[in-house]
C-alpha cells in the first residue's frame, strides 16, 4: 500500500466517526419524531439554528463580533433564525418529509433563503441592520448551505440505516418476531417454550391480553404489553409480522374480527387448538392449530389473498378503464378484492361502462396530482401501477407530457406508497426496454438498449421505482406486444391491426417482416399482475418479470401469415421497410419458474376473438375511430383544455354508465 493509500485511509478513519454519531443520533431520534407535532416543531428548531448560526459565522467572517458587537450580532442572530423559521413555516417546508427530500425542496428551500436576504437588505436600507452587503450575502449562502445540508443529511441517515438492515440482514438470519394473544394457559405454554429458546430464530416478544389485571405485567419474563385493540399498534412498534392467537375459550366474533384486522394488515395467524370453528363460512380461511414443532420447521407463509381473506382487501388500479385494466378490475372483483380506479380517462370510459358493482370504486384523476394519488391510495394494500401513455407514436406526440406521466408521475407514486404504507407496488413495464438485440434469448439480467421516448421512460421508471421503493415491495412486469379483445378496444397494436385489417379491407401490409415480437394476451397479462400481486413477498419483491410464453415469440412476417390463414380470403402485401427497429426474442422462464405462470391464450386464438368481434359488432368496422387508436385519442386530449375534476360523472354513476 502507498504513503498516499495510508494517509486516505487514516483520513476516512479520522472522519468516520462523526458520520457514524449522526446518523445514530438521528436513529435515537425516531421514536421521539413519531407525533408530527413534535416533528414539526424540531425542523422549526433546526431552521432557527441553521440560521442564527449563518450570522454569527458571516459576521465573524465579515465584520468581526467585537467590532460589530456581541450584544447586536446574537439579537441579530435571533432574529434572522425566526425569521427564516417564519418564512420555511408560510412556504411549507414543515408538511414535507425531510427523509424524501428532492430537488422541488431544495428549490423552496433556496426561495426561502432568498426572500430572508432579500428583508435583511431592505433592512439595511432603512438603516436598521449596519452589515455590509457582502456580509449580509455570506449569510444567507451560508444559511442555504445549512438548511439543505440538514434535510440532505435526514434523507441520508434513513438511507443508511436501510442499508445497514440489509447488509446485516445478508450476513445473519432474521428473527421472526411474533406475540402471543392470550396470557391465558396456553398462551403462557408456548411463552415458556419459546422464552427457553426451544425455538432457535424466533423471538416473542410480548402477549396481548384484554384482562386489566394483566396489563403491564411480565409473565415468564415475558411483558404483557396490550389488549387485542392494541395489536397493530404494539405490531408495528415492535416490528412483528406473526401472532399467535391461544384463546380457545375466547368469543368466536371477538377472535374473527381480530384475525382480519391482523390479516389486513398483512401480520400472518396462527391459531391454537380449540377455535378452528371461529370463522364460518367463506369469512377468512381457517387457522390451523399451532404447534411449537410447526413454527420451527415451517417458512413464515405469507397472507393469503383469495377466497375470504380478499373480501376485505382494497387495491388500487391505476389505469383500471385501460386495454388491460378494465380485464384486470374485473378479474379482481371476481376474486373478492375492493377495487378503486384511479384513471383520467383519456380514451374515454368504455373499459368501465355498464360495470357496476358494490366493491368498485371510480376516482377521476391523474396520477402526476400529488392530491389525487393521496385521495386514491388511501387504506390501500396494493397498488397495480398501468396508467401510462403507451406506445412510441403516443409518446412522441408530446415528450413532456409523456416524461410527466410516464416518470414524473411515477416518483409521486413510489413516495405516496411509503407514506401510507402500501405493501405491495405492481408496476407495469415493457419488453421493449431491450430494443434493438441479436444476442439471441433475452432474459431479466439481458442488458437494455431501448430505442424509443417510451421505452427509455420504462427504464427510468423502473430504476426510480426500486431507489426509493422504502418499505414498500416493488414488482415490475415487462408486457410482451399486447392483443386481444378489450372492452376498451384498441387497434394500434400489431396483432389487432393486422386482423382487423384483414376482416375489414381484406389486405394487410407487412413491414420488414423478420423482427421477432414476444406476445400476450390482455387477459394473461392482468392474470400477472394479479399473480404478482399475491404471490409472497421472498418470491418477488425487487424482482423483475417478463410476461409472456416462449411459444408466443413470432416474427411479424409469421404473425401476418398467421391472420391470413384464419381470415381467409386477405391478401397479404410485403413491404422491405422496417419502420420500427425493435427486434428481440424473450424468455418467460423466470416468470415460469417463480409464479406458475403460464398464458391461456395463444396468438390464433387472440385472431379468432377479434375477428368474431369485428364481424358481429358493427361500431369494430370502424377502425380508424380514435377511440381504438392511443395516438390519435391524445391528439385530440393535447389539443382540447384538460378536463377539471367537476366535469366528471359522480364515480357511482360513472361505473354504472
């Protein structure tokens, strides 16, 4: 090692452990920042040191503290730090989060010191501050650099700290940390075993008990640390994600509305012998007795969403009335999920209308509002991320329009998830992020080459998506070419067009004709995202997903080929240009491997609906409509005032229309 290694080192030692004090004083701070009175209040705190502190190191800096005077520089210093607390209180700082700062913050944050500079001057105009000019600069630079360097740090300090969970979380097992509801003799059975370590790996941490003679006791050395009302709360503080229910003898109503409070909230039961009868019905499924042997040797199974336990479920479609969405919405009402809509219907209503239904609700609005996603995301427990502007024609229409919601929006999207506390974040990608390739199969790990505004996009999301997804687990499936039919129909996507082209005009026209397309049907793709939405978090949580079938890879040339031995009698016309440079072939193992999850639909069989379609449904023969075409639908929305949120239709009777 060289002189200059050793002195980089020694240097990095020498100020590692001032980094290593903050950030856990920011850690010992946590669970006191927990009331957001408090937490404003000691941001107002820091605003005020940040600049009280600026003066006094401008003026020592510029003027001198004896020549300006001790007395006048720390009233000054008061001054200037209410001041600035005053002016970051009006702007809004003190209702954002500091661990999310970014760079529209940092902006109210440059605002603010500006207008604190811009009083001192009129100030010293009036002749009631007697700095120089450049003293009065200095600090408000310096005031700048200390208020966005505090919010800097806040966000780094939770970022480390999740970062060290995970660097320790790789190196040594995680304990399951469970609580027992019931202090009874059974519960205090399974305490004692566990307490004495007869379960390596698993740690108990208090029992949960309604008998007010119990609260606060410690049993076996083991706290009581609440009544069953008190679970999710003392769940959450004590980051425990499985309870064990050993109240045989307790009311069965009582125990039911329990496990689904518990359930909903995604905390895994298991139940001791004696109430397996407590639910009837399709209520919630059965717990099964627990034993001591069971929690050893069995993995933490995740909670189950189908049958009874979705009847309680809430998840958020965004794009539910979309080419996908509005199979999806249903699918999900059919298993039993409350389902909300958050769409603004750029292509109209046609994927929701005649669908009514007690657990379906419609919010008209725009995932780049901040407002509205909060509104939509509300007691929500999963999110499927569609709305998106689709397409490389779409896209190109207007890039800024596109950038916003197709990336802007999907930052808004990931934070509001955290803050509210969504488990689960489904989000739909493309296959087309790998572009152009002729490096045979493409899979997951193949590098990206995209070649379109649309597909760059879909990388950028993706990469926002997973930094700042926090808690919540992240799922991003790449679409193969979707086809099929759709109660919001399109007929801008290959499949579609050359059938309907072919039943319609009877002549189809290829292009190029040797570029590979991976394929699904609009049906198989929301069986994904449902299947990405259920499967359990070890699975699929950071985890990325071609969806599709490898026997779904075809040429274009093939496809056409393909439409023209189902619809017969349409001449087929070959073009040597090749206006779309996308060329790659996918593999679907992964998705294969991980979920089960393989398409219903073949391409032929997709033809043959479409074709039925547009033969027995007149309104299909018109094609060119722009309601079937996502290019020619946002001309018109690009062109024509955004529609305010009163124009809408009530979203009962939106549903219903």
């Amino acid at each position: 090692m060289t002189s200059t290694h050793l002195e980089l080192d020694q240097l990095a030692n020498r100020f590692a452990w001032p980094v290593r004090a903050l950030a856990s004083s920011a850690r010992l701070l946590d669970p006191v920042l927990r009331s957001s009175t408090i937490r404003r209040l000691v941001k107002a705190g820091v605003d005020f040191c940040c600049g009280a502190g600026a003066v006094v190191a401008a003026v020592a800096v510029g003027e001198g503290i004896r020549v300006f005077g001790v007395d006048l520089t720390a009233t000054l210093a008061v001054l200037v730090g209410l001041l600035l607390v005053l002016v970051e209180a009006w702007s809004g700082s003190y209702r954002t989060i500091w661990r999310y700062t970014s760079l529209p913050e940092a902006i109210t944050t440059c605002l603010s010191s500006a207008l604190v500079l811009g009083l001192l001057i009129g100030l010293r105009s009036l002749g009631v501050v007697h700095l120089s000019a450049a003293t009065l600069l200095l600090a408000a630079l310096l005031m700048l650099f200390l208020c966005v360097g505090a919010r800097t740090l806040r966000r780094w300090s939770v970022a480390e700290a999740k970062q060290r969970e995970r660097r320790s979380g790789a190196t040594r097992p995680a304990l399951r940390r469970v609580m027992i509801a019931g202090a009874g003799e059974h519960g205090l059975s399974i305490g004692r075993e566990l307490a004495g370590g007869a379960a390596p790996g698993v740690e108990l941490v208090g029992f949960l008990d309604d008998d007010s003679a119990k609260l606060g006791a410690v049993l076996n050395d083991v706290p009581v640390l609440g009544g069953l009302n008190d679970a999710l709360d003392l769940a959450e503080r004590h980051q425990v994600r499985e309870v064990i229910v050993a109240m045989p003898s307790a009311d069965r109503d009582v125990v039911r509305v329990f496990v689904r409070q518990l359930e909903d909230a995604g905390i895994h039961v298991r139940a001791v012998g004696g109430i397996d009868r407590f639910v009837l019905g399709g209520d919630v499924h059965r717990p099964g007795t627990v034993t001591l042997h069971e929690l050893l040797d069995t993995a933490l199974a995740p909670p189950r969403y189908h049958g009874g336990m979705t009847e309680h479920r809430r998840v958020l479609v965004t794009g539910g009335a979309g080419f996908i969405g509005s199979h999806l919405t249903r699918m999900l009402l059919e298993r039993g999920y409350h389902v909300r809509i958050l769409d603004r219907f750029d292509y109209g209503p046609a994927g929701i209308e005649g669908l009514s239904h007690p657990r379906l609700e419609v919010i008209p609005g725009d995932i780049c509002s901040s407002r509205d996603v909060s509104r939509a995301l509300r007691d929500v427990h999963g999110v499927l991320a569609l709305a998106a502007i689709v397409g490389d024609p779409a896209c190109n229409l207007d890039p800024e329009e596109t950038i916003n919601l197709n990336y802007t929006a999907t930052k808004v999207l990931a934070e509001a998830c955290n803050f509210y506390r969504v488990r689960r974040l489904v989000f739909a990608s493309s296959c087309s992020v790998y572009g152009a390739s002729s490096h045979g199969v493409l899979t997951e790990q193949s590098s990206l080459k995209p070649v379109s505004l649309y597909a760059r996009t879909r990388v950028l999301s993706e990469n926002i998506l997973f930094d700042r997804a926090g808690e919540v687990q992240p799922v991003v499936l790449r679409l193969s070419t979707v086809f099929g039919l759709s109660p919001r129909m399109r007929f801008d996507l290959v499949v579609n067009t050359l059938t309907v082209r072919a039943v319609v005009d009877r002549k189809i026209a290829i292009f190029g004709g040797n570029q590979w397309r991976p394929n699904v049907h609009c049906r198989d793709a929301a069986r994904a995202f449902i299947a990405a939405l259920e499967a359990p978090a070890e699975r699929v949580a950071g985890e990325i997903f071609n969806v599709g079938g490898d026997a779904l890879n075809h040429r274009i040339a093939a496809l056409g080929d393909m439409v023209a031995d189902i619809v017969r009698g349409a001449e087929v016309v070959h073009q040597k240009d090749a206006p779309d440079p996308r060329d790659y072939r996918v593999s679907f193992e992964k998705i294969r491997r991980v979920l089960g999850f393989e398409p219903e639909f073949t391409v032929a069989a997709g033809i043959r609906e479409v074709a039925a379609a547009v033969r027995s449904q007149p309104a299909l023969r018109d094609y060119q409509n722009p309601v079937y075409h996502n290019v020619e639908a946002l001309k018109q929305t690009f062109t024509t005032p955004r529609r305010r949120r009163g124009d809408w239709a009530p979203p009962r009777e939106l549903a219903r229309a």
